[in-house]
C-alpha cells in the first residue's frame, strides 16, 4: 500500500526525522489559512497524489505570497495531473499540502528498501538529489550506492562513507547517524517495504530536511497496523482492483486487451507471456485461486467484461482444487449480465472437466474451445487482431 506525501511525512515525524511543517487542503481558502498559520514567508503548495515527478509537471509550487498561496492551490485541486509516472491518464488532484519552504544548500537520494540480493534492508543513496532514481541508474550508475544494514545498523565507518559519497561535510555526521538508524527504526515498525526521500536536503542552517517522501507498506504487514490500514487511498487503486480485492480476487489492471482468468499466479503468468508470444497483451492478472466460489467467478468474469478497453477474454484453467463446473457456470452467470460480450476462448482442464464442457454447451454460450494454452493464446490473439 502507497501513501501520500503528508501521511508520509507525518508518519516519519513521530520517528524524530526532519522534516517541514505543513498540513493538508481540500480548498484554496483552506491553503491559505495553513500558510497563514505556519510562519515563514514562502510556503510550497505540492498535489497529493499516488505518483512522483510532480516537480516538473506543474504539481509543486513555491509561493512568496498568501494570493499566491490561493492561486496555486485552485490551480491545482480538482486539476488532473499528468507525470512520467501516472501514465497518460494522469491522475485527479484532491488535496494538496501546504509547507513550510526550505532553503536548500544540497540536495540528495536516500532510500531503504528490502534488498533481496543481500537478504537484509539496504539503503540506496545519491548524491544526484531530486532526480528520478531511474535515470541515473541508467546514465550514471557510479554516482548511486547500495549498502546493506547489518543486524546491528550502519557502523561509524559506514557512516562516514555516506557522508562522503553524499558530499556532507563532516560537521554533520552525528545528525547523519541519528536519520539513518530513525528510518531503520520507522521500516521496521511500521512494516514498510520502501522509504523513498527524494530529496533529502541540507538547509542553510546545515540542517537535514527531508523534502519529499514516499512511503510504501507491506500488505501483507497491514494487519498488524490497524491505523495504518486507515491511510488507504482508495481513489488512488485501479477501481477494478479495488472491487476484485473485495471478493478476495488477485488482479492487477495492465493495459493490453486480452481479459484473463486463471487459476494459480505462475499458470496466470505463463498465459500473459503466451500472449505477449502472440503478438497481442494482455489486460490484467488475474489468479482466482484454489478455494473459489460460483460467486467469487462470477465476479471475477463480471469484472473482466465490465474493462472498457477489452477485446476478448482468455479463460485458462487447469483445474486441481478449481473445478470446472464452477468456472462454466460462474462464466454463465456473468455472460448474463454483459449483453455485448467479447469473444471469449476456454482451455477448460482437470477436475470435473466434462460437467463444465457439458453446462457450456448446454447453456448455448458463444465461446470458442482450446485444448492447450498455446491454442488458447493463439485463438485470443486473433481475436483481437493479434499477429498470431
Ligand atoms: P516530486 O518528486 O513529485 O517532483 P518533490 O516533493 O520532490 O516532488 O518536489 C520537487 C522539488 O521541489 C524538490 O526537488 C525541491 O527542489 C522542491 N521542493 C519540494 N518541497 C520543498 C520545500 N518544502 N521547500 C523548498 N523546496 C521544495
Ligand atoms: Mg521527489
């Protein structure tokens, strides 16, 4: 689960870790009153949105005056805002944070992530601050450092080490050690997958700051954190998967054409790379499981055919624990509600395999069979002007 900058920041607070005084709003009259409440001179009005690269698409503004406060936040509340990382959709600005404006002398990258390599937390920093992380992988990887935590944290010559491949003067190393060991400290606590400070700045004050902050936890953590589960964005998730998480579904939006559903993550996998083989994409992730219900497919199809952009659906499974008289009838259901259907193909193996041809059959649905998944993919590829 993603967070918002300000959940973020306000999150990494109670860890004692630096960063500008500013709170959220839904109005512009509202950004002015925060402005006016925070002292200083010069506030930034920055989109909240599941999505970096705000900077240079118009989502963050320094502001030296309160008219100029109201300006950019009605410029930027209800606007849709398009970066390199929400896609050509963009995404809809509904809050925007009002901050207290830092003056920067240096900016950087720090980040702490779970390092599968290492089988530990590593950070990842550098020097190139405000950048996206990405870019300088591929143009300057010498300039970007991994170091692993060891179980005790970062020792003093690791520190020193940060300190100089970040080109902080050495005055600040004690600080330096204390933001360190704090997000060690907030990963673990708040079961984060990723903290992401892009940049972390040095003030004139020589002071850290961080100016920016992605956080992202892990689900499979959330449980533990019943406050935390509450800081869900929903408006932020594809509705798709937002609906199909409801009904205990794995599905994950992608931007092909081809519908899938699949029993089991690597069967799904190896069918969205048949399909890819075929020339054609596919337009989810779907894996239904073991223990479905008729009505946990039925909303598995429901969804699939209510996907605008589909073009037709690909049914692979091979049932085991999946039988396939649930599937057939499940699709059935579905069929019913959707009067304007794409095709769909079915590779329909396994477990009560004749019972589910049978109720397809019998129920004069419109589908086209396969006896293998290479067939199946080539059947949906062609269906959708795949070159296959
Ligand atoms: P994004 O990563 O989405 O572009 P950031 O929060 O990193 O958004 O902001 C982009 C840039 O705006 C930062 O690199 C920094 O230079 C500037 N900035 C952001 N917040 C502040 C602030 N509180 N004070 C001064 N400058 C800021
Ligand atoms: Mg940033």
């Amino acid at each position: 689960m993603n967070l918002h900058e300000y959940q973020a920041k306000s999150l990494l607070k109670t860890f004692a870790l630096p960063v500008p005084i500013g709170a959220v709003a839904i109005s512009a009259a509202e950004a002015v009153d925060v402005a006016k409440k925070l002292a200083g001179t010069c506030w930034v009005v920055k989109a909240q949105i599941h999505a970096g690269g705000r900077g240079k698409a118009g989502g963050v503004t320094i502001c030296k005056t309160l008219d100029e406060v109201h300006a950019a936040a009605e410029a930027m509340l209800g606007s849709v805002l398009v970066t390199e990382q929400t896609g050509a959709a963009g995404k809809l600005v509904q809050r925007i944070y009002v901050e207290q404006a830092s003056t920067i002398v240096q900016e950087c990258y720090l980040s702490l992530l779970v390092d599968r390599d290492h089988e530990c937390l590593s950070f990842v920093m550098s020097p190139d601050g405000g950048m996206d992380i990405e870019t300088v992988a591929s143009t300057s990887p010498e300039r970007i450092l991994t170091l692993p935590v060891g179980d005790d944290g970062l020792r003093d010559v690791e520190i020193a080490q940060v300190a100089q491949f970040l080109t902080l003067p050495l005055t600040i190393q004690d600080e330096l050690k204390g933001l360190l060991a704090a997000m060690v400290r907030a990963f673990w606590a708040l079961d984060a997958s990723l903290i992401e400070i892009n940049p972390l700045v040095l003030t004139e004050d020589n002071d850290f700051c961080l100016l920016d902050a992605k956080v992202s936890l892990d689900d499979n953590g959330l449980y533990r954190h019943g406050d935390l589960q509450a800081l869900r964005d929903l408006n932020e998730e594809d509705p798709l998967e937002v609906k199909a998480s409801a009904f205990g579904l794995n599905y994950i939006a992608l931007e092909g054409d081809i519908g899938c559903m699949v029993n089991g993550a690597g069967l799904a996998m190896a069918t969205m790379d048949m399909i890819q083989m075929k020339g054609a994409k596919p337009a989810n992730f779907l894996d239904v499981g073991g223990g479905v219900t008729e009505d946990t497919v039925t909303e598995g199809f429901h969804l699939l055919f209510s996907n605008p952009h589909l073009k037709a659906v690909l049914v692979n499974i091979f049932g085991g624990i999946v039988r396939c008289d649930i599937i057939a009838n499940g699709l059935i259901r579905a069929s019913a509600m959707h009067a304007e259907r794409v095709p769909v193909v079915l590779r329909l193996v396994g477990t009560h395999e004749q019972a589910g041809r049978e109720i397809i059959e019998a129920s004069g649905l419109d589908v086209r069979w396969a006896n293998n998944l290479d067939e199946a993919a080539t059947l949906a590829a062609a269906a959708v002007g795949g070159n296959a």
